[in-house]
C-alpha cells in the first residue's frame, strides 16, 4: 500500500474511533456522581429550582434519548451548548484549541532545540565530562514537577531578572504568543528534552559505529559533516517516533502548566468542565483529543516513514 | 565676638527652617494630591474563577454577580456597612400605614449607557421580570401583587401582605433595572452584552478569559466613574495571581489564600486588605443519620468544635470563632446569641445525657483536594475522639460533595454562608425552615417554634421588635445546635498600592466607580 493510501486508511479510522470514544465519554461523564444543576445553583440549589433546571436542559429524559439527542446534533456538526457558559461547546474548545496548540508545537520544537545539540555533543565525546554532564543535568526537567518549575521559572525570569517575560497569559498577535507562550514552552520542553535526549544519544552512538559512517570519515569528510548529514539523520528516525508518543501524551496532558502559566488552552477547560459536570463541553473536548491523538501518531508514522525508506505499509 | 559666633548657628537654624517649612509644603501639597482622585487608567482584576452569566436575574455566582452590579443598579442599594440601605436610583420612598403599598420617587437625570433615560416604565418591567424567573431570583420577590407606574418618575410597588424585608429584597442585584423591553433585542441577546445604569458599560468577553467593561459616559454620579475602563481575568492558580499583582500585570487579587497574608501585608507596593464580610462557616449536622438527631450529640459536637485552634491553623488567626449562624455584619445579629464555645468538660456531659454516652461512628464528608476542609476535619476528629465519636473522612470531589449535601446523602459535613441582602431574612429562612427550600440547610432541622419567630419576623414593621425576634429565634437556634457554627472570616483582597478607593462591603460587591489610579 502507498503512503497516500495508508493515510487515508488511517483518517477513516478516525470515524470509529471517535464514535467509540463519544459513547464511552457519554455514558461515562453521566453516570459521575454530582449535578450540574446543584452546581451552578450553589446554596439556592432548591429541590423545585433543580428539578426546573434539569428540565431546561433536558438532563431529567432517559440517558439513550439523551445520546440520541445528542448523536443527532452531532451529525449536524452541532456540540452542544455548555451548560456553565450557555454558549456553543464547540466554540469554545475551537477558541481554546489553538492555545493548546502553541503550547505543543512550541515545546515539542524547544525540546527538540535543546536534544539534538545535547544528544549530539554527548555521543561525540561518549563517556567523557560532556557526556556525563548532558545525561544527567536533564533529568533534573523530569524530576521535578511542572507545577514547581513553571513557578521558579516565573519567578526568575518574569518577576526578578528584569522581567523579561509576561507572567502567564497568551498574549496578543504572533509576536506576543511567541512572547507569553515561551516560558511555558520551556517547561514543556524540560519536561520531555530528557527523553529525547537518551534516545537520540543511543541512536547517534549506535549509528556512529555503523560501516557507512566509518567510509565517511575515511574520505576525509569533517566529523562535523559526518555527524549532522549521515549519522544524525538516521538516529533521529526512532527518536521521531519517542516524541511523537509525548506528544500524543501532552494533548490533555499540558493541565498543570496551563493552570501555572494562567494558558487558557483546553487542558483547563477540560478540568473545569469536569468539575463543574458541563457534559457537553467534556464531550467535546474528549473528541477533540481523541481525534488530536490519532492525528500525531499519524503524523508519526508518516514522519518515520519519509526518514526511512524501508518502512513499508501494510 | 558672641555675635559672631552665633551667626553661623543662626543661620543654620534659618536654613533648617527654611527647609523644614519647604518638606512641610511638599509634604502637604503631596499629601492633598494624593488624596485627590485621578481621571483615567485600566484596572485589571484576576479572580479565581470565570463569570458564568450576566443574566442577573438567573445567576448565583459571585463571580459573576459582582461584575453585573457593575452594569446593573437597584433602587436601594446597601451600605458600606452591609446592614443599612441607601437610596440609589430612587431617592426616596414612602410606605403605606398597611405596609402594602411602597411608593418610591426615581432619581432625576438617570440614563442607561445607551443614553435612553430611566424611567419608572423601566423600573416596572426590570422587577416584573426579575420576579417571573422561577429558575432563578424570583422568589425573593414572592411578596409583590404587582407594580405600576403613574408616571415616570413615580413607580409603586403593591405586596401582597406586609413584608419587612422588601426593601432589602428590592436592593437585590436581580432587581436592577435595564432598558423596558431588553432595548428591543431578544432576553437572551440582550444579557450577551447587557445595558444599565451603572459606571460600566459592556464592552468585550473571551468566553473562559476574560470580561472587559468601558466607563458609561452617561452615568449619574458626575465625574465617576474615574477608571477608563476595568478588566477581569480568570487564573486559577493563586502563586501565578500572587506573581501577576507583584509584576504589575494585574492590578488586583482576589482572595489570595490566608497563608500569603503575612507576606503580601510587608510586600512592598502592595496592600493587603481584609475587609469584614458576611461569610459564615458551618459544620453541617444531618438529622437523618439517628445520632445526629439527638440534640444532646450535637450540643457536645458544637462544644468540642475548637473554633480558635482551626482559626489559627486554617485562617492564620484571621478570623473569629462563630456564636451565631447569623454573621456580625447582618441586621438584627445578635452579639449575645449564645452559640456553644469550646469545652470539652460541657460537651463530655452533654454526650452523657444523651442516647449515645459511649460515643458512635460518623463519617465526614470532604472535599477532595480541599486543604481547608482537610484542615478542619483533621482537628475536628481530633477533638470529637475525646468524646468517643469516632470519624472517618469520606472523600469527594467537590461537585459531587455539594451535589450529596444538598440531597442529604452525609452525615457531617462543610458548608458556608455569605449574604445576598441586607436583611436576615434569605438566611433564616433557607437555614431553619424546612419549607424554605434547603431542608434547613440540608439538616433536616424542624423546630416550629424557630419558624414561627421567623414568620413573626417576616412581617414586623418595627426594628426593635423584629431585633428581638431574630434575637430570640438565633438563641433557639444556637441551643439547638442545628449547625456547628464554626467561624467568620474576612474578604482578602490584595491590590496594587496605586489603586486607591477600593472597598469590598460585606455582601462582596464592591463599587468600582469610586476606585482611581494614582
């Protein structure tokens, strides 16, 4: 089968995966103890005016009528209206998507920044003080949470060292998400850089034992030419696929820094929707994971594929 | 040569003056311009959770109902006090000898941001709507037949029968008046961006974000409000406010947790404000779980509550132990109510008298992840051990916790009360009638002499006799020991040290047109 084929393959799969992924959310989501109503009532939550709420929004009718109900509007494109916000739930994960978004393609790009020099720098001088050095400074981003790095981040660099970054936020325009979205990044990035690294370390150790390679510095090529243009583009191939995996990770997985940094992504829109019971929103936003999560493992294998020629699809 | 060698001194002397008169003049023309509000800036307030709605007749969040009291305003209006109430967009009301016949005299040159002038047709069709919302706020204004509008400046309310806290029910923020007819949009359209009276005016939402109101150029109260325009942001996370007030990215924090008071009140450009609310915290006591339903077990849980103990470790010491499930900044609160203190010789005799002298399990229900309740029930156990209540902690996530309270599926658990009118009355009626709507606060309480007083109460004209019926009724109440009343604590808000005339009353709002920045 070709790539374009496998593709395809692939993207029609999303249909029963979403499908299945709605009704586990659905019945899921409503079988949770604790009541929307009660919630948005608070200490006026009274028997009669929970009753009427309910009924507004149509919680009192039987669980499959209300997937039915809810199916129906999704065929026509329709999410639901979010039963804190009364606006359209998919509006507002679509507003919130493209936070998310930032917050993982910039750290996915950090992460990759920092790895590959760092990875590199360690397998040329393998066993020796940088290589030492690089395996073991990194695993300080994994050892210690999001929560706390984010805010010795803010605080040094928003607040004491001359601020030079806004504390938290998203900004406005290109500029100003490049410019609010960095730190977050940054503690993305710390938090996956590690794993990056020791893969692509092994990799470049491995390959740079390989035959080819020692053709390559038997010509006279410069090591450097050597490293970058034959070893590096074969060791990066299973590192792809280890950052593709944290990146299926961070979708939903980008809370804690999205809480931090005051991020408005879908990471917070989930946790509060979750509390709050919004049932529509939480299905929309599930979908939209689900959905996000097929997309980056494809983009895996459609990267893993483009880098090494001998993969083959079935 | 005496002469001479004072003049050096004198002359230093004269300097010294000189330059003390010169300090003294700064220091006071300083001093005066200081004092004087400034015209002009942007305030931004983070707060620790979204606005839900501006449909003020319809919402019970705060968060949301201090941003409409910002758009929307009453005729009466509560104080700086929280217990007596002003005149605001009436300026004046006279009532009938029966009780049943309130005729108010709207304030003259009042106009909506639209620039269309209030007028009592307005004033009708806001109440008439307020109190059609059966969902919503619609039943603090239960006692109104009907209301007319003789003519523009005149709107007169009929009740039904004579009730004491209309007045207050009319300074409730879901009586605000808005344009007859929604403007001519649809209900829905129009609470999207409403229209009113206030010193802000709509101007733009990120659903999930933030809220951002513009100065009214029409508003009544000439030259306020002082701000350009305010706006509201959402960040959860109270280190990252903390972060955003010292780095000058907001301007105000709401509710900075009690254990950063310390730090905040020597943290150099900010103040630190603890303003008397009406927050009230109880333990709530479920009737229906048989030993809690002997008033002798629950005398002894009220008298081994140790009030100071959880005020200094969960408040930091910013609070006070609770005698009353009324709150000190309530009318009619009575100083005196002798609501059960800490003594555990007391609460030891009182379990004897009871049914259960040998002590019984119980569990407590807490909110997963909520440090305070934590807190509480940690000490709470502690003492209650001493008694041979054995508690065990029952863990929910705080949606599904308040969901069982108010169906009454706990035993013990947490609660807590802050004022919506300056009146007692939305209070006591929700706390120990079991027909207001909440089962006596979802304890299941029922003692019809306690009603009864409140009924009384309802519908007596004079101060010092309903004075002494809540008085009465609270004292009942505390013996009854139908709640564990646990503290009162104080509204924390911390602010840059260039806004000035910021003042949270005790029902929480705050009037942002008197807030300028220096």
């Amino acid at each position: 089968m070709s790539l374009g084929e496998y593709v395809v393959r692939r993207l029609l799969q999303l249909v029963p995966i979403s499908l299945g992924v709605t009704i586990l959310v659905f019945f899921l989501i409503h079988l949770v103890p604790g009541d929307p109503a009660r919630t948005i009532l608070g200490n006026q939550a009274t028997t009669a005016r929970v009753a009427l709420l309910r009924h507004a929004w149509g919680l009192d009718r039987p669980l499959p009528v209300q997937y039915l109900k809810f199916m129906g509007r999704l065929f026509h494109g329709d999410l639901g209206t979010s039963l804190f916000y009364s606006v359209g739930a998919g509006r507002l994960v679509l507003q919130r998507l493209p936070v998310t978004l930032w917050l993982i393609g910039f750290g996915a790009l950090l992460a990759v920044v920092i790895a590959v020099p760092l990875s590199a720098l360690a397998a040329t001088y393998r066993d020796r003080l940088p290589d030492h050095v690089v395996r073991a400074v990194p695993l300080v981003g994994l050892g210690f949470p999001p929560f706390w790095l984010g805010i010795v981040l803010l605080l040094t660099f928003a607040l004491n060292l001359g601020r030079l970054f806004p504390v938290g936020g998203y900004g406005h325009g290109f500029a100003g998400h490049l410019h609010s979205m960095f730190l977050p990044a940054l503690t993305v990035a710390l938090g996956i850089a590690p794993i990056l690294i020791r893969s692509l370390r092994a990799g470049l150790l491995e390959v740079l034992e390989s035959d080819y390679v020692t053709t390559a510095r038997s010509k006279g090529l410069p090591e450097r030419r050597v490293l970058v243009r034959h070893a590096l583009r074969n060791a990066i191939v299973s590192t792809v696929c280890v950052l593709g995996v944290n990146i299926g990770y961070l979708v939903g997985g980008t809370l804690v820094i999205e809480q931090v940094y005051a991020v408005p992504g879908i990471g917070q829109l989930m946790i509060n929707s979750i509390f709050e019971r919004d049932f529509p929103v939480v299905q929309a936003v599930t979908l939209v994971f689900s959905v996000m999560v097929v997309l980056v493992y494809l983009a895996t294998d459609v990267a893993h594929a483009l880098l090494d020629p001998r993969v083959r699809f079935d | 040569m005496k002469a001479r060698r004072s003049l050096p001194f004198l002359a230093l002397a004269g300097c010294a003056a000189l330059g003390l008169t010169a300090a003294t003049a700064l220091g006071a023309g300083h001093a005066r311009h200081a004092a004087m509000p400034k015209r002009g800036g942007s305030i931004t307030i983070a707060r620790i959770e979204d606005s839900q709605s501006f449909d003020k007749t319809n919402v019970f969040q705060n968060e949301s109902i201090w941003l409409t009291e910002q758009i929307n305003e009453t005729l009466y209006t509560a104080a700086k006090d929280g217990k007596t109430l002003i005149p605001w967009l009436a300026t004046g009301y006279t009532m009938s000898k029966d009780g049943l016949t309130y005729t108010f005299t709207l304030r003259k040159g009042v106009k909506f941001s639209n620039g269309q002038p209030m007028t009592s047709a307005d004033v009708k069709f806001s109440i008439d709507d307020a109190r059609a919302q059966s969902k919503g706020w619609g039943y603090l204004d239960a006692a109104i037949k009907n209301i007319t509008a003789p003519d523009p400046g005149t709107v007169v309310f009929h009740l039904k029968r004579r009730w004491a806290p209309f007045l207050a029910d009319i300074g409730l923020f879901a009586n605000g008046i808005i344009p007859k007819n929604f403007a001519g949009q649809t209900r829905a359209a129009f609470y999207k961006h409403p229209i009113g009276t206030g010193p802000f005016m709509w101007d733009k939402r990120t659903v999930g974000q933030s809220v951002t109101f513009k100065r009214n150029p029409y508003y009544w109260q000439k030259g306020k409000p002082y701000l350009d325009s305010v706006t509201w942001t959402f960040v959860t996370d109270e280190n990252t406010r903390e972060l955003q007030l010292r780095g000058g990215q907001i301007q105000i924090d709401e509710f900075p947790p009690f254990n950063s008071i310390s730090k905040l009140q020597n943290t150099s450009g900010v103040t630190m404000s603890l303003f008397p609310s009406t927050r009230t915290d109880y333990l709530d006591i479920n009737e229906s779980y048989a030993p809690l339903a002997d008033v002798h077990v629950r005398r002894a849980i009220s008298l081994a509550i140790d009030r100071n103990a959880i005020i200094k470790s969960v408040l930091f010491g910013h609070g006070t132990p609770a005698n009353s499930f009324l709150p000190p900044q309530v009318p009619f609160y009575d100083p005196k109510t002798p609501g059960l203190q800490y003594n555990i010789a007391q609460a030891k005799a009182e379990m004897a008298k009871s049914k259960y002298p040998k002590g019984f399990k119980v569990t407590l229900l807490v909110g997963a992840g909520a440090q305070v309740e934590t807190a509480m029930g940690q000490i709470l156990q502690q003492s209650l051990k001493q008694l041979g209540i054995d508690v065990t902690f029952h863990q929910e996530d705080t949606s599904t916790e308040f969901n069982d309270i108010g169906k009454r599926k706990y035993q013990l658990g947490f609660s807590y009360w802050t004022m919506d009118i300056a009146d007692p009355d939305e209070l006591v009626t929700f706390a120990i009638d079991p027909a207001g709507g909440a089962s006596s606060f979802y304890t299941g309480y029922d003692n019809p002499a306690v009603v009864k007083l409140s009924h009384e109460a309802q519908v007596q004209p004079d101060p010092a006799k309903r004075a002494a019926l809540y008085s009465q009724l609270a004292k009942q109440a505390a013996n009854d020991a139908f709640l564990g009343f646990l503290y009162y604590s104080p509204y924390r808000w911390a602010y840059s040290s260039k806004v000035h005339g910021f003042f949270v009353e005790p029902l929480g709002n705050y009037h942002l047109e008197d807030v300028w920045l220096g």
